[in-house]
C-alpha cells in the first residue's frame, strides 16, 4: 500500500500503469460474464433449449412432530411437517394424504415454495401411539413425496422439564464420564517414556475410533440430505476445515513458544501452556465436538422415539466415555498440570454432548449433525497427526511392537464399549 | 370448423428463479431457523399463523376452531368449476348443458319415418390440464375437455352417428358397449384414429341399459386412465317411470404414474359432493346409472347410507336383482340403481373400499321436502 501512494518513485509510476491495464483485464471477463448473464435472463437461451415437459419437483419432508393436548372431554394431536422444496422449480403443495386419505391442512407462510424454500403443515390428526403413519405430500401436478414415521411418539417441546431430561443424559453420558476419565491423571504421574508411548499409543488408538465413527455417521447423514445441500461436500469441508485451522494454529503456537520470544514463554510458563497442553485441550476440542454429534444423534434418536433411554444404553456411553477422558490427559500425563486446565478440558469435552442433546431433541437438523461431526473427525485426525509428531520428538522407533498393540487395544476398547450403544 | 378454445389445454409456465432470490432464500432460512429456535428455546409460545397466503380447512369442519375442533378428513379447498362442473354432470346428456346455439355443433336430432331417432355427435379427443381436486392437476386424455366424456343418451332403435375428430396427440378410439357392426368396434389397430383424422362411428342403439364408452387404443390401461371414458344410456321404448336421474362414473386418477390410483371419485373430483351435496327431494324416486371405470383396482363399490335400493345390473331387464344398500362392479360394469329417501337430511354415499373413500370417492346426498 505504501508504494502505491508513493508517486515520486518512477518505478511506481510504471508499476501503476501496469497495474491499470491489469485491472482492466482481470475485470473484463467478469463484465462480459454479466452481459452474458443479462442476455440470457432478457432474451432467453433459444427455443431449443426450452422444453414443455413438466417441472422437476422435488420435495423433501425434513421432520414430522407429533403433539397430543389432552383437554377434560377430548384429546387433540396434530401432526407438524417441516417441508423444503429441494428441487430447482417452483412446486405448489396442493393436498396431504395420512396414511392414504386425504386431510386438511394449513401451511405456512405459502403453498407455493420456491427452490430451497420452507413450509410448516399443520394437521389435526388422530395418530396411534406406537404405530407406523405415513405422511404424502401430492402437489399441483400430481407428483407425490412421502415420509414415514416408523413410530408415533409425542415429540418433546422445549419445556423445563424436557430440557433437564436433556440435560441429564448429557451430564451421564458426556460430563461424568470424562470427568471419570481424567481421574487417572495422578495415576500416570513419573511413568517412563516407553510406557508413555504405550498410553499415547492406546489413546490415538481410542482417537481413531471416535473419528472413523464420526465420519461413518456423518456420511450415512450426509447421504439422507437433500441433493441440494450437498451433504458430502458440507462434510469434506467441515473435516478439512477443522484440521487445517487446528494444525495452523498448533504450529503457530509452538513456533512461538519455540522462538523463545521472552512475553510469549512467560505468558506460557504463567498459564501453565506447554505445547503438550495445547494438544490436550485441543483433543478436549475434537472430542468435545464428537460428543456433540454423539448427543445430536441420542437427543434425535429420543424425539424420534428410535431409542428407549435404558440403564443399559446409559452404562454403554459411560464406559465408552471414560475412556476419552483418558486420552485427553495421556499428552500431559508427565506435566505439571493446574486443576484447573483439567477441568476446562473436561467441560470442554463433556458439555458439548448436552448442547448436541437439546439441539437434537428439539431441532434435529441433519446439516448441522453432519457438519458437528465432520468438524469433531477433522479435529480428532489432527490431534492424532500432533500426538505422532509429539512422540517422534522422543524417539523415531514409533511403531514398536508394544506401541502398536497398544493402538490395537485402545481401538478394540472403544469397540467394544460402542457394541453397548448402537444408537 | 367447430370452434375449439373450450377443450384447449390450459399453458403452465414455471417460474423462473435467479441466483439472488436463492441467496436471500438461504439467508433467510438460516435467520429464520436461528429465530424458530431462539423462541424455542426461551419457551414462548407460537400461535398458529393463518397468513393471507395459507389455507384452511373447508371438508367437513373448521381449522379456526383448532384445538378443540374434531379431526376431520378430506381435501382443503375447492375447484374451478369454470371448464368441468360435476354437479352439472350429474344431469347432463346429449350435451344439454350447453345453450342451444353451442349445442348444434356437438349434437343433433332428426326424427326418422320409423318414429326412432337419428342422434349426431361430434366427439373431439383432446389433450388438457384437469383439475381433479383442489389444485391437483392431472394431464388428462379427454373426450370434448372433460372427463368422463360427454353423456350419450338415446332411445333403444335410435340410429346414432358419432363423428370423432383426434385432435388429441396420440391414436385414440372410441369402442362402445352395446349392439354395433365389429367394423365400429374402435378396438384393433387398423381402426385407431390417428392424431388429425377422423372417423364416424355409426350403429343402432340396443339393448335397453346402462353402458359405457371408452379409448381402445394401446396401450389400454393409459388411455383408459387417462381420461378416455363416458357413459352411454339406452333408454328403454316404453320410457322408465318418471325419477330424478344422476350419472355415476366411478374413476380414479394415477397423478404419478405408479399404477396406483392418488385420487378417487365419482365424476372425476375428489370429495366434490361432500362439499356440494346432491340434492334429492325426500318421497320422490332417485335413479343412479352407476357405471365403474377405475383402473389398476380390480373392483369398486357403491354404498348408500340409511336407505336401501333396487339394482338393475346393466339396466337390461326390468326386475330388480338385488334389493341392497351396497354394489360391487369389476371395470366396465354398471347398474342401475333406485332408491327413495324416506327423510329429510344428509345422506353419505361412499366406495366400500375406505380407501377409495378417504382418497376421494365419498359424497353426500341431501333430501329435502321442498323441491329442487
């Protein structure tokens, strides 16, 4: 910028010169692109490439509520569709069918929905406890789109007393056992460096897990998605996103602490922020975003009536938690550690799953379970990559026979405990 | 030439979207998804909106009074009866719901030296936009822009003379039920009528019945469904005691093409007559030709509430076969039906198939002492 403004020099005299012409010819596709653009859209694109055959409609019921109100003399249940038009032409709504007969509606705001446009259909509709319906949209041309409800259940509207049965399965799934978890940090004090590489071994081993079952989940979501929404790419970005960003800041962080910049290593030594925590936070980080997924996918799967909540599915996440928490501390087991980073990683890691879970019971979104996910996956792989790095600083045997069983169990753990919790 | 601007087609232009409204849509939505949530999450309760944009309920019941009001069933709203009026139907044959002038073009009599009469049609097959239930439109196949097609009705020795013009896109026929020479019978290839030709279809009408008319062209089943059909009357010499007489075509409508039917009714328009009930006067003697032209469904019914009737099937013979307040009939079979209502009030008539009827085929006939 500052050679710009300096005129005096004949060098930027020449420089702006050609930076004008250059201008000019970065510029000109883009305004011959909107001619182009202009001729389309005022005098068409030739009788050829139009047709008369009908519009591409394509409708997507995204979630069904199902609300019962018991009043003294009857009981009133409604049935709530959240439509989007997915495809690229404007469709009308005109008539809903229930389980093959015709019933009245209202919809909000329009009938007519514009390409990615929403509607809320409103019914009053006697649905049967426990029972399958299935919901038909028929539009102004004829065409149908339809959307099950393998089984009725009352969905749970935000109301205190919901939002602590969220909260809870939050706090039992997520909070106590990671808390649990991190427990072990006295335990893992002064043990020696090969030990050390078995437990860092055994955690990216957990890591591993946690991030092919984030990426699993999050294609069979992405998968469900509306083509338009591109659910693939929206997972490719979130992973990439996340393990980019985390792996740049990471090394900017260490380089700084490296440099032994005088301010910088004192605010670290204060803090108490080795490269070491960093890495443990930044594992709090990704699990913490993986058990938001975790959450979305049991709040969900509660709402949806998919899961009864026994002490069985509660035990199976409590064991498979715990675990986490073991890996978050493995990096800084050796380190002298405030409480108090413990606990922020703990909460860091823990709280997101009750987050997921009222996110997921009120308002299951799939775009935003898949991005969660993908996002939590992305941040997971890039600890693992840190966790690699870190161990190789010590020695470059990495793959010793102790440490690769260790990666075997720590995966085989995680396994085995997920066995309990097929949502 | 016969003017035509009645049976075109009706033009359907999709709207045309640009990248901006897409952005502000997907802007919008999220705004829109962030406020939704806000609230829920803050526990506030939404009213039920009823924008100048949205529908409420009309079948049966009201949604304003929601949410003590009953569940009802049914389509919302109401079609265009500008083009297709079912309940004009009902009474309509030889193309007496036009006025005189208009008539001509499509129907003549001239009285023969026998005492019969000779009976003229004009038949257009077209192609057109129909509106089956509120605003569902199904790309029919059409005799004159409607469907069923017009009623024929004439009396047993008539000669009738039906000039089919396709004008229609692809071959269609016009194969009747009843007496005719099988070089009329619109059913082999040689005797489809290609788009822009014509045929006349010529033969004397016997017996005395109930029957029906409908495309033979292949494939069957789509040109049968798509609309091609009409009921075809012969009334007997010694003319039936005096009634009010209703036409009854049962059909139904595959709007996307997966050989199950979306929509039922008789005369076309789901649940039409529920919203505007037939009205009957109460003593007096109703007679319904019933006619069943469903397609993919091997059967269909007829089922009054309160009363009982005599059934005549196929109208050929004059003693009832059947006193009954349910019929049964294959595709192509018909009957005709008579019956008093004893008291004044709604009477529900329905396919006892409850899924015909909750998909359209249900209506209401309404006795009352006055006349109508």
């Amino acid at each position: 910028m500052n050679k710009l403004n300096n005129t005096s020099n004949p060098d930027t005299e020449k420089t702006r010169g050609n930076s004008f012409s250059r201008w000019t010819l970065i510029l000109l596709p883009l305004v011959l692109l909107g001619l182009l653009i202009v001729i389309i859209l005022f005098f068409g694109p030739g009788q050829g490439l139009r047709t008369n055959f009908p519009p591409v409609e394509d409708l997507v019921i995204q979630r069904i509520e199902l609300h019962r109100e018991d009043f003294a003399q009857n009981t009133s249940r409604e049935m709530i569709l959240h439509v989007l038009n997915n495809g690229p032409s404007k469709t009308t709504i005109s008539q809903v069918m229930v389980d093959e007969a015709y019933w009245p509606f209202t919809i909000t705001p329009k009938q007519s929905l514009g390409h990615l446009e929403r509607a809320r259909i409103h019914m009053l509709y006697p649905w049967v406890e426990g029972e399958a319906h299935e919901i038909t949209l028929i539009t102004s041309t004829g065409a149908t789109f339809s959307k099950g409800v393998d089984v009725a259940v009352s969905s749970p509207t935000p109301s205190w007393s919901y939002l602590g049965i969220f909260s809870l399965l939050g706090v039992y799934v997520g909070i106590i056992p990671v808390f649990l978890g991190l427990l072990w940090f006295p335990a893992l004090r002064n043990i020696r460096t090969r030990t050390m590489h078995i437990l860092l071994s055994f955690t990216v081993g957990l890591l591993a897990f946690l991030a092919l079952d984030a990426i699993a989940e999050g294609l069979e979501i992405a998968l469900r998605l509306p083509e338009s929404l591109e659910g693939i790419a929206v997972l490719v970005a979130g992973f990439a996103g996340s393990f980019l960003f985390l792996s740049a800041v990471s090394r900017r962080t260490r380089e700084r602490a490296e440099t032994e910049q005088e301010e910088f290593a004192d605010k670290v030594r204060q803090a108490n922020t080795g490269p070491q925590v960093i890495i443990a936070y930044t594992i709090a980080l990704g699990i913490g975003l993986h058990n938001l997924g975790e959450g979305l996918a049991i709040g969900s799967a509660y709402a949806l009536g998919n899961i009864a909540l026994g002490s069985m599915l509660v035990i199976g996440f409590a064991l498979h938690n715990t675990t986490e928490g073991l890996a978050i501390i493995s990096p800084v087991a050796r380190k002298q550690v405030r409480v108090t980073h413990l606990i922020w990683m703990g909460l860091l890691a823990g709280v997101p799953t009750i987050l997921g879970a009222w996110i997921g019971g009120f308002t299951y979104s799939a775009f935003w379970a898949v991005l969660f996910l993908s996002i939590g996956a992305g941040a997971i792989v890039q600890v693992v990559h840190t966790i690699f790095t870190q161990m190789t600083v010590d020695t470059d045997r990495l793959l010793t026979v102790r440490n690769t069983f260790g990666l075997g169990a720590g995966f085989a753990v995680m396994y085995l405990t997920g066995l309990l919790v097929a949502v | 030439m016969i003017p035509l601007n009645k049976f075109m087609p009706t033009k359907t232009t999709s709207g045309r979207h640009s990248r901006r409204n897409f952005l502000l849509a997907g802007m919008f939505s999220v705004l829109g998804a962030l406020w939704v949530g806000l609230q829920k999450l803050f526990g506030r309760n939404q009213a039920m909106q009823y924008g100048p944009d949205s529908l409420s309920a009309t079948a049966g019941g009201s949604a304003d009074a929601f949410p003590h009001s009953p569940h009802v069933f049914g389509t919302v709203g109401d079609i265009h009866t500008d083009d297709f009026d079912p309940t004009d139907f009902l009474s309509a044959w030889n193309f007496n719901d036009l006025p005189p002038e208009e008539r001509s073009d499509y129907y003549q009599e001239t009285s023969r030296a026998d005492g019969s009469t000779l009976r003229e049609y004009t038949f257009i097959a077209v192609d057109k936009e129909i509106e089956i239930a509120p605003g569902v439109y199904f790309p029919a196949w059409t005799y004159n822009g409607q469907v069923p097609g017009p009623t024929i009705r004439a009396t047993e020795g008539d000669h009738l003379r039906i000039r089919f013009l396709n004008q229609g896109s692809h071959p269609h026929t016009i194969h009747f039920h009843g007496w005719h020479h099988p070089a009329v019978d619109g059913a082999f290839p040689d005797q489809f009528v290609h788009p822009g030709e014509e045929f006349v279809y010529e033969f004397d009408a016997e017996p005395t019945g109930v029957h029906l008319y409908h495309c033979h062209s292949t494939p069957l089943k789509r040109h049968i469904h798509k609309g091609l059909y009409g009921a075809y009357i012969v009334d007997p010499v010694e003319p039936r005691s005096e009634a009010r007489e209703l036409v009854m075509v049962m059909n139904g409508f595959d709007t996307n093409f997966d050989a199950d039917n979306e929509v039922y009714a008789v005369n076309t328009v789901a649940f039409h007559y529920m919203n505007h009930p037939i009205r009957v006067r109460t003593g007096k003697p109703v007679r319904i030709y019933v006619i069943n032209v469903t397609e993919f469904d091997p059967i269909n019914s007829l089922h009054i509430h309160a009363v009982f009737f005599d059934v005549y099937r196929t109208g050929t013979r004059t003693t009832s076969h059947e006193y009954t307040d349910t019929v049964m009939m294959c595709q192509a079979e018909r009957a005709i039906i008579e019956c008093t209502f004893r008291y004044p009030g709604r009477y529900m008539f329905h396919a006892h198939q409850s899924e015909f009827a909750e998909l359209g085929w249900m209506g209401v006939i309404e006795a009352t002492d006055a006349p109508v």
